[in-house]
C-alpha cells in the first residue's frame, strides 16, 4: 500500500502494552480483533488489518507509549500530538480521518490548533458531535468512540455507534 492511496485514517487512543497486540501485531491481537470486527459489523468483507490497509484505511494511535494510569495525562497527550501530526503529514490523498475517542480528539485538537490557530472538535459529549460534519482544510474529521478494549464488549451502543460512523466514514469516499 502506497501512502498516497490511504484515504481513511482512524486515530485510536493508545498503543497496547505490547507491540503484537497493536492493530499491526500479531492476527489476532486484541486491537486487530476489535477493529476487524466493527468493519464486518459494517458489511465491510475484511479478515485482518492487512485487508484495511489494502482498502485505503489506515489504523494509529494518538499516544505512542503505553498507558501508565486510568487517564492519560493532557501533557503527554499534546508532546505526543507532534508525532501523530508528523504520521498524518506522510497520507496526502486522506478524505476522512476518525478520530476513536476523547483522547484522539485532544491530540488532532493540539495539531489543528498548532496550524490553523483553533480546535476542529469542540468539546462536547460524542455522541452529539457525533451528527456535525467538521473539517481540516479539505479533509472530514469525524469524532466516535474508542475501537478498542473491553469497553466494546460491554457498552453495546457504543460499538452500534462506531459501525454507524465506520460505514458514514465509508459513504463519505463514494
């Protein structure tokens, strides 16, 4: 896959523990599991994140250093925004970048405010912003939730979300 041909990027909250159970580890990582999941819920015939790749969607973090605590701190969160901007920099065909969580939408918030001088996402609970078309230059930023852990497992409505977003994402390219 060639990186003009990434057309989606998905930006999750933070890398796993361990590197092969992030969304390019091992087949069955947990992050690879997750995700692959929410896209055959959306009707999307994929069986790995190789398959995602091949489609145009790229998978990242926000932070790139596991969790240390429950929350991750604002600081890190914007030291680590300048390597996601730096990642995001290399896609220059991206129609829609998703951002899986609050701390995805803190990190492209540091990026938008860097190089345009305000937030794209305005703060506020997802599941409204969730109805608002918002965008960076050209490209449809879209917040959701967080694609991956037990939390998907367990907050059905959320994962319900996600799918929707995935296939609005999805939509939006045609």
């Amino acid at each position: 896959m060639e990186k003009n041909e990434i057309k989606i990027v998905m930006v999750n909250e933070v890398v796993p523990a361990r590197a092969v159970d992030d969304f390019y580890g091992e087949a069955d990582s947990e992050y690879a599991t997750s995700i692959i999941g929410l896209f055959q819920r959306a009707g999307v015939s994929v069986s790995s994140t190789q398959d995602l790749l091949e489609m145009g969607i790229y998978l990242t973090n926000a932070v790139k250093t596991p969790k240390t605590g429950y929350e991750i701190p604002k600081e890190i969160i914007k030291d680590h925004s300048f390597m996601l901007e730096d990642e995001l920099k290399a896609f220059n065909q991206v129609k829609v970048i998703m951002l899986m969580g609050d701390v995805a939408k803190k990190s492209f918030n540091f990026i938008a405010k860097r190089t345009s001088g305000k937030n794209v996402i305005p703060s506020g609970a997802t599941y409204k912003l969730r109805a608002t078309s918002f965008f960076y230059g050209e490209v449809k930023v879209m917040p959701s939730y967080i694609m991956t852990g037990k939390n998907i497992l367990i907050e059905k409505s959320k994962a319900d979300m996600i799918v929707s977003d995935i296939t609005s994402a999805l939509d939006y390219l045609k």
